[in-house]
C-alpha cells in the first residue's frame, strides 16, 4: 500500500506544478458549458423576408402593417419590401434572403368578395430550424391577421397561408455535413500547423532550416503552404466520404465540385494563417494541445455549423461575425444543400481571403528569422 | 587567405545576464577547435551567434572571413551545423533526409545524387541509405547528422556536443568519422563537448569557457603543462616502516603525499624522476613495492585550475533531448 501512495503522491505533486493542465482542464468544461449552453435551442431571430406586395389594396397594406409589427415585437423577422417576386427569389435563392411573402395580384379582390384569399411564405428550408420558426411566425400572423377586429368591418373571410420550400428536405446529416469538411481542415491545420510545429520548433528542428541560407519569405511560404496542402487534402477526402455518408443528391457533379475546391483551397489557407499566427511565437509544445479544444469549442459551435447563428445570443453571434468557420460553413451550405454559384458565397469568399491576409501579415512581422 | 573563424571582443546579454562576455579568439584553418565548459557557460550561445542564430550585442565575428551580422546568408553558405539534439526526420530514410538539405542549401540537381552518394560513403552509410532514421542506433544517427551538415561542401563546421548521449564505441567512432571527414573535405571544425577526454585526444587547440568568458586557449599539451603538478602517482607497499609516509615526501619533486604506509597517493611535479627515487629509497628500507600506477594530469585538472570547479557542478537546463521526451510522454 505505501507504494501505491508513492504513486499517488508522485502524481500529485506533478499535477500541482503544472498550472496550465489544471487551468485548461477546468477552463474547457466551462467553455462547452457556456457556448454549448447557448448554440443549441435558441429562439431564432432577425431572420430577413422579402415582401412583395403585387395587390397593393388596402387588405393587402393591413398585412404589411401586421407583419412591421411583428417584426418590431417579436423580433423573429425583418420584412424588406421588393417590388418585384423575380428579384426576390433571386435573393432567396442567393442567400440573401430566408423567406418571400408574395401577396398575390387578387389578393385584395379575394378578400372582397369572400373568395378563399391566398397568400404564400416561400421559404429558403435548407436550414430546418430556420424555415420552422419561419413558418411558425408567419401561420400566427395570419391567424391574428384573421380575427375579427372590434369595429367588425370584416365579413368573416379568411386568408390562408401557402408555405412552399424552395428545396427537397435536407436532413440534419446533411446539414452538418459542411461543418464537418471545415472541421477535418481545422484538425490538420491544428495537428499540422500547430502540434507538430510547436513541437519541430522544440525539438530544434527549425534551427536546421535557420542555419541554411534560406529568406525568411521562403521558410514562411514553406511552412505554410505545406500546412495547406495537407488541409486541402483532408478537406477533399472529407467532401467526398461525407457526401456518400449523408447521402447528398448528385454528389459528384462537376461543377460543384470544382466550387467546393475553391471554398477548401480558401478556407485551409485562412486556417493556416490563423493557425500560424497564433503558434509563431510559442515554444512550448504544452499550449497547441491545451489550446486544441477550446479554441474548436469556439470556432466551430459559434459557426452556425449545427444550428442557426440566427438563434444565438449577441455576445456569440459577435465571435461568429469574426469566426473564418461561419464563412466557410456558410459558403460549403450554398453549394451542398442549393447548389448555387459563385455569387452566393462570393462574400464568404472575400472574408476569408482578407482573414488570410490579416493574419498572414501580421504572423509574418512577429516570425523571427533567429532564434 | 583570411582564418576559418575571427572573434572579436563579442558579447552577447540576454536582458541584464551576460552569457558571452568579451571572448576573442581565432581558429586557423584545417584544425579541430574545442570549446570546453559546463552548461551555462556560454558555449551554446558563442556558437550559436557564430552559425548566425542569434546576433552579438556587440563586437564581431568573421567565417571564413565573412562577417555573421553584416552578411548572415553568406555565412550560412559556408558553414555546415551538426546541433546537439538529432534533428533529422525519423520517418524519412538517410538519403531522403540528405536530399531535403541539398535542396535547402540550393545543391544543384545534377550534383545532389553524386554528392549523396560520395557523402555516404565517407560516414559508412551507404547499405542504410533507403532505410528510415528511426531504424537506426544513435551513433548512426549522429553519422547521418555529419553527412547533412556537409551536404553543401561547407568550409567550417560547427559540432555542438557531437557525442552526448552516445555509447563510448559510437563515441570513438564519431569522432574517428569527424576526423576522416576533416581530413577528406579540407574542414576546419569547431565542437563543443563537456568530455575532457575525447577533448583531449581529438582537439588540436582548446578554449575553456566559463561564466561566459575566455579562461584559457592553447593545445591540451600545452594546456596541461601550464598548470602546477603535473602526476600523481598511486602504490601499495609491503613490510613498509612507520616512518615510511614522512620518507616518500622528502623524495625529489614530491608535492604531497596522501593515504598510508600501505596504499599511497603521491602527488609530484615530476613522475618519472619521483618514481625513480622511490624504487631506490624502497630497496634502502626493504620495502616491496606491490602495485604502482602513474597518472598524468588531465584536462579535468586544468579545468579545475582555471575555474575553480567541476565540470559536473554546473545547474543543467533541460536539453532539446529532454523536452522531446516530454513530448513523447504527452506532458
């Protein structure tokens, strides 16, 4: 028994010395706690409607007021007025936009003479939480919109609600399907750029590189682009598994395919530098694996990889709006579950290059050519 | 023709600690220059200023005649670094690692495979070219390290503590390896090494170096004449008188004597001539002579004149090695 407590003791008082594993196995059950806490089963709000009015009577003006008031109540949607139903399915089929109330041409005719007046939610549904708390919003408008006001004007007619989704139902796999490609590039990047890194530059295998006559551009480049062609590589075996895995329609078509490079290419080299800044001036092998899974916590919850950032609190939808994964997610959900071009995730696009270039830049002022 | 490597009065501060204070010294062309000292004393540091890793507070140093602050990468061209811990890539074979840095010292393609080859041959490699580093024992490893240090024909070669951690076989083998590559390359080299004696036998000049600063710089001959009492010598005697201790230290050149009339240590300034006179003053008394053992002084000796202390006594900070066990336990 006295040497089991010669274990117990040894340990112990290892453990004691070292206050970064005894903060970091604290601080990451904390950090799940919180950002688990608040990504999941949030109420979904600020989503964006396009309104399109092609009645303009007066029935037709009471449910856009319904629908500001709402909107200014619950908080659940912005209504943006367009004028025409083309431009709008343009945006909602870009993105831009989760749903389009049309109210139809006869809308306010209908209304008059009691004829089973329509009115219909077409939805962006490639987010099911997003299209259900939609849906839910608008049948209870009309439901409000329907009952009879106290000056009883109304001859008892009521509108009905057509909610039409833009897309086959995509179920949750699918759904996650994005987040997992980004998160396969995280872990090599992480592995890669981080672990291995941090571990190499401990080793004193840097001082080789250092000791030849190699620019300080170059030996930036090389680390680097390295990293990257790995998270590609992970990034790409990760699209195709996964898209047999969730069974994603027409899963090698071209085109598609050839976008979803590009988003990976992008994306790895945002990563990387992200990667690369935050590990360019840590010698310690210690902190790329305590770090490991916080900073995973925080990137790809916040992300809207697993649930709308529609839904999260403002604090967190702060981190996703800086987060490179939201971009990435973001821009791999329009081309897995719509299939949309370029122009629906050029945005994405843009962010991640100018992460790319804002890390990179200022990594490389902080990467010391000696030791 | 300028000397393989000039240092003048370079000094090197990390914050309010001074690691290398005002050392100067010149190492001259084809010989192998040691620098002795213990952890801490500031040899990693002189050589790391040297192979343009960290820049001098003040004062120069010139390789090969080209200046390390003033013209880093033109240094790098020149100098081949063997670093103590063994930084070669286990999961690549011997000619994959060599190849890596043929091209990191832009070693044109159509010489790289000869060269490979040549310097293979030099190390004994050869039949464990395609084999992964991880296969082979340390003292491969080491070898394999010589051959990517020279892989870009260097003029100078810095070795820091090439034998640590090595068997005493792998240890003469090294060094046997550094001196036939010496020899075929037309290298000046300059190691560091805390054995005294492999320091000793292989190092044609010495610089010891404690505290940061230069304590003494010659040849280990030289080095060893310099310092009082130069032998000690050890026998046991049989059917010795009483007085026989009092009778040892009256002989010609004795310093001190220690131990017993049975079992002596004589420390002398002159072996040869203190022995002599022993054996004489022994047949006199009717003493039998047992056993005799004579020992030169060693560089530990002159080590501990000019410093004042053990090798051993110096505080270690965790190697390379160590941290990398670290790693592998996962802490």
């Amino acid at each position: 028994m006295h040497r089991t407590w010669a274990i117990i003791e040894r340990e112990l008082r290892r453990f004691r010395r070292s206050p970064m594993l005894i903060v970091m196995s604290l601080v990451m059950p904390i950090v799940q706690l919180i950002v688990l806490g608040y990504a999941f089963g949030g109420q979904v709000k600020h989503l964006r409607v396009g309104l399109v009015d092609q009645d303009h009577g007066v029935p037709a003006v009471r449910l856009h007021e319904l629908s500001n008031a709402v909107a200014s109540n619950a908080q659940t949607f912005t209504p943006q007025m367009y004028n025409d139903l083309g431009t709008a399915l343009g945006d909602l089929r870009n993105g831009r936009l989760n749903g389009v109330l049309a109210i139809p041409p006869d809308f306010s005719r209908r209304m008059l003479v009691g004829s089973n007046p329509r009115v219909a939610l077409i939805e962006d549904n490639t987010d099911n939480f997003v299209s259900a708390s939609l849906a839910g919003a608008y049948s209870g408008l009309i439901t409000s919109y329907n009952q009879p006001v106290a000056s009883g004007q109304r001859t008892g007619t009521q509108t009905s609600l057509d909610v039409v989704e833009m897309y086959p139902y995509v179920p949750y796999i699918q759904y996650l399907l994005p987040g997992s490609i980004v998160m396969s590039i995280f872990m090599m990047v992480m592995i890669g750029g981080g672990i291995i890194f941090v571990d190499d530059k401990a080793r004193g295998l840097h001082e080789g590189y250092l000791v030849t006559p190699i620019t300080r551009l170059e030996l930036i480049l090389g680390f680097n682009l390295s990293g990257a062609i790995k998270a590609v590589l992970a990034g790409l075996v990760l699209m195709t598994i996964g898209s047999l895995i969730a069974g994603v329609p027409n899963p090698f078509e071209p085109l598609r395919l050839l976008r979803m490079f590009v988003v990976i290419v992008v994306t790895a080299v945002a990563l990387v530098s992200m990667m690369f800044l935050f590990m360019v001036r840590v010698n310690d092998p210690l902190i790329p694996r305590a770090t490991f899974g916080v900073l995973n916590t925080f990137l790809y919850f916040p992300s809207g990889a697993v649930y709308p950032t529609q839904a999260f609190p403002g604090w967190m939808r702060a981190i996703s709006k800086i987060d490179p994964f939201t971009y990435a997610v973001h821009a791999l959900k329009s081309l897995v579950l719509k299939n949309t071009g370029f122009g629906a995730i050029g945005l994405d696009l843009l962010f991640l290059a100018l992460f790319s270039l804002a890390s990179m830049t200022l990594a490389t002022k902080l990467f010391r050519r000696t030791l | 023709m300028p000397a393989a490597i000039d240092v003048m009065h370079i000094v090197r501060k990390f914050d309010d600690f001074t690691a290398v204070d005002d050392i100067s010294f010149t190492v001259r062309r084809g010989e192998i220059f040691g620098l002795l000292g213990p952890n801490g004393a500031g040899k990693s540091t002189l050589i790391r200023m040297l192979t343009t890793l960290i820049p001098p507070t003040s004062g120069t140093a010139e390789v090969d005649g080209i200046d390390v602050v003033r013209d880093p990468n033109g240094v790098r061209k020149v100098i081949g670094v063997i670093p103590q811990a063994l930084t070669s890539d286990l999961e690549l074979s011997v000619y994959e690692n060599l190849l890596i840095f043929a091209k990191l010292y832009g070693v044109p393609r159509e010489n790289r495979n000869k060269l490979i080859a040549g310097l293979l041959e030099s190390v004994e490699l050869t039949q464990w070219a395609s084999e992964p580093v991880k296969k082979l024992s340390g003292g491969m490893r080491r070898r394999v390290e010589i051959a990517r240090g020279l892989v870009h024909s260097p003029r100078v070669l810095f070795l820091d503590e090439p034998t640590t951690g090595l068997d005493p076989v792998s240890r003469a083998a090294v060094w046997e390896m550094v001196k036939k590559v010496k020899e075929q390359h037309e290298l000046t080299v300059l190691l560091t090494t805390h054995y005294m004696d492999e320091a000793d036998s292989w190092c044609d000049r010495i610089a010891i170096v404690d505290h940061g600063r230069l304590m003494a710089l010659d040849s280990p001959l030289r080095l060893k004449a310099s310092i009082p009492g130069t032998n000690t010598i050890e026998a046991s005697f049989g059917s010795a008188p009483a007085d026989w201790t009092e009778q040892l230290a009256s002989l010609a050149g004795v310093e001190r004597v220690t131990g017993d009339a049975h079992v002596a240590r004589i420390a002398t300034d002159n072996g040869p001539e203190t022995t002599t006179a022993m054996f004489a003053a022994a047949a006199e008394a009717g003493v039998s002579v047992l056993s005799l053992a004579v020992e030169s002084t060693t560089l530990d000796d002159v080590f501990v004149h000019y410093t004042g202390r053990q090798l051993r006594d110096a505080l270690q900070e965790p190697s390379a090695a160590d941290r990398s066990i670290m790693i592998n336990r996962g802490r």
